[in-house]
C-alpha cells in the first residue's frame, strides 16, 4: 500500500472500537467517526459516514462483532444493520458470512477481521489486473467513488488508475462530480489528490461534450450488485455513460470483487435506494428548487450488459455473460 494511502475502516482491537473516516466531511475535514456499538455502525451505513459497496459491507461486519462483543442478541443486530441500504449485495454478503460464522460457533470479529483482510487483498488484485487495461497517456473518466474510501484500501475503479500510474503510466482522471452527493467532486478527487493522481472535476452533464471532443479513452466505473447475466447496478448516472460510451465508441469497464456479484436474484428482486429528496433540493444548506415542488433521488440505476465492455474482477477480466460470470465462480 502506498504510504499516504488512507485507511477508511480501522479496527481498535485494543478499545474494541470501529474507526471510520468521517466521508460526510470529505474533503474539507478528516475526521474520524467512532462506533462503539451495532447502532453506530448502522447509523454510519444509513447517513453515509462510510458508503461504497464494499466498504458497507467490512463495517457491518464489525457491528455484528460489536453486538458478540458485547453480549447482545445477533439476529437483531443482523436485521437493523441489514436495513440500513437496500442495493448494494456486498452488505448482506457480509452479514450472512458473519451470521453463518455465529451459527456454527465461531467468532465473529474473527470472521470480521478475515472480511476486511480479504477486502484489501481483493481490491489490489483488482488493481492488478485492471491496469493492464489502461495505456500510458489515457484520459480516464469515472463516477461516484469506487475508491479507497469505498473499500477497505485501494478501491474497485480507483485501484485499476491506481495501479496503472504505480506503474508509471501517464494516466488523467476526470472525476464526474455525481449530484446530488457529489462523491467524485468531494471524495474522489480528494483521494486522488492526495496521493498526487491528475484529477480534474466536471458537472455530471459535461461527460457527454468531453467524449464528443474525443477527450475520453476509457470509462470506469464500480458497482453496488452485478447480476449472474451482468446486468450492472451503480450509481445513478452510470447508464447515461454507458449509453455515451457505446454511442461514441468509447470502452466502458466495470471493477468489481466477486462479493458484488448476486447470482441469485432477478432485476424485480433488486431495490433501487430513494433517498430524501432534500439530497436534491438543497446545495449546501440552500434550498435550489421552488417551494411545493418534489425531486426524484434515485441512488443507483441499472446498466445492461450490451452497453459494458468487460467486468474487471479479482479473479481475472470477463464479458458480462452468464458463461463468464459463471465461470468465475467455478460453476
Ligand atoms: O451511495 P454510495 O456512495 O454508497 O454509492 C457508491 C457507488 O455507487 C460505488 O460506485 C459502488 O459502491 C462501488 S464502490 C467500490
């Protein structure tokens, strides 16, 4: 890991705390949320102090190792994290892994621990293998944040640029600042920055001009659920890219560990988060819109598998095809 790399979740082995970087304070502030209990920590999922599939799904570990910790019965401290975000699959991979490890009489830190090493190791191997992708001299366009910020260390999207500028490749980043949380504009860019990636932010409608003016080389994005067919569950504003992407001919990838993948579920099994529409209708306290009138915010849409390249995995590159993603999983 690179020096000044961050470090999202920490676990205190010594308080028997979970440490979160606080990303609702992103990039004016690093400061640290603590959580001493399961509702913390499911507090933290619901208002976004630690967002990104991945990185929902290491913290809920560590609250049902909070509520073990301190005697308290699993299944409810299973059920109201599980409430917490409805769309992203790795949250509920995590808590059925901790669950199961419960059930069968084994630790659940242990188990929690062994989920958030796993993630750091997934994520570079993602990394890895994502880079070879890229070509020196790419502009790269991405969306929301499938960072280090959205995983335990190095990111899904941001580990593939990652990687690729380790290796001395002459990449740029252009960081859609995705409204109405502005995760690429706070925390995407913060990221990169810190560690001295070229980034530069645009408005969410400026990604289509860019790709016109064949500015764009690559896009890469992350996801919150990929199903066994490889339809993609992202952000919302993913599909519009995509859509651009296949128009002007642009290669449009996906990163994403296997604990994203849901093989189980069909498209009108998946919820599609809505979250307050004050997300929407207020910029930094100030109210944008016309009193009496509402807002859609949808979180995440729904990316059909025509319109991507290929999904980057930890376990290698693949169509999104059900032979492929089948395949992955040894089935
Ligand atoms: O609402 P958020 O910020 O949790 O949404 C995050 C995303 O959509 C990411 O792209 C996704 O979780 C992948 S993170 C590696």
């Amino acid at each position: 890991m690179n020096k000044k790399s961050l470090k999202p979740i920490i676990w205190d082995d010594e308080k028997k705390e979970l440490i979160l970087i606080d990303q609702r304070k992103l990039p004016n502030k690093l400061e640290y949320f603590i959580c001493k209990t399961y509702e913390d920590v499911a507090y933290a999922i619901k208002e976004m102090v630690v967002r990104g599939a991945p990185a929902i799904g290491v913290s809920a570990s560590y609250g049902m190792a909070l509520a073990e910790i301190k005697n308290e019965d699993i299944l409810n401290a299973y059920n109201t994290l599980k409430n917490t975000r409805p769309t992203a699959v790795n949250l509920f991979w995590a808590l059925d892994r901790c669950l199961t490890a419960y059930k069968n009489g084994r630790s659940i830190l242990e188990e929690a621990k062994k989920i958030h090493k796993e993630d750091i190791e997934t994520c570079k191997n993602i990394g890895i293998i994502g880079e070879k992708l890229i070509d020196d001299g790419d502009t790269i366009l991405t969306h929301c944040n499938a960072g280090a910020l959205a995983t335990s260390a190095y990111g899904t999207a941001l580990s593939v640029i990652r990687f690729a500028f380790y290796n001395g490749k002459r990449i740029k980043v252009i960081a859609d600042e995705t409204r109405p949380r502005l995760q690429g504009a706070k925390l995407t860019a913060f990221e990169l920055n810190y560690e001295g990636i070229p980034v530069k932010v645009i408005t969410d409608n400026t990604a289509g001009f860019l790709m016109q003016k064949g500015e764009i080389d690559k896009i890469i994005v992350g996801a919150d659920r990929i199903l066994a067919d490889g339809t993609v569950y992202n952000k919302i504003g993913t599909y519009s890219l995509a859509v651009l992407s296949k128009y002007h001919e642009i290669p449009f990838y996906v990163a994403a560990p296997l604990s994203t993948f849901d093989l189980t579920s069909k498209e009108e099994d998946v919820i599609i988060e809505e979250r307050d529409e004050k997300e929407v209708a207020y910029i930094d306290g100030v109210k944008i819109i016309p009193e009496g009138v509402g807002c859609y915010n949808y979180a995440f849409d729904k990316t059909p598998p025509d319109l991507i390249t290929a999904i980057i995995t930890e376990k290698g590159i693949v169509k999104p095809s059900k032979d492929e993603i089948l395949k992955l999983f040894n089935k």
